[in-house]
C-alpha cells in the first residue's frame, strides 16, 4: 500500500504527534521525545524535574496529571 509522502509523516514513517516540549505538568517540564524502541512514538518524553533530576515520562501520564513530578521521591 502507497502512501503519498506526506504531511503527517517523519521520515521514518512514525506518525507526528502535537510536540510536548517545553510544557510544564507539575514539577516537570518536557525536554525532548524519547523514542523506546518497540514502543508507540510520541508516547514516552523526557522530562526535567525541578529538583534537577532528569525523567522519563508517559505522555498520557503527563496530561493526565498522574506524573507531576520525577520518580526519586519528589512530590508535586
Ligand atoms: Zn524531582
């Protein structure tokens, strides 16, 4: 199946989803995806903690406000 190259589209062919960084959930503030292998793009995004300290967190977690903070103890 041929797909037009197209907008929406990296050249990997990972689907582009609306970018996170630089936003704040909590405690945190995006700083970059990060790809997993093997797992859904635009699903995991690295963070960084107001403590200094330097996460990983679910997108989905992040929005939903489930992680505010990173996971050494620090509390939102
Ligand atoms: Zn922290």
């Amino acid at each position: 199946m041929t797909r037009s190259t197209g907008r929406g589209y990296g050249r990997k062919g990972i689907p582009r989803a609306p970018s996170l960084v630089g936003a704040r959930y909590g405690r945190l503030v995006v700083t970059g995806r990060d790809c997993t292998p093997g797992e859904a793009p635009n699903v995991f995004w690295a963070c960084l903690c107001d403590c200094g300290a330097s996460t990983v967190a679910r997108a989905d977690r992040l929005r939903s406000g489930k992680t505010r903070a990173c996971a050494r103890g620090c509390r939102a």
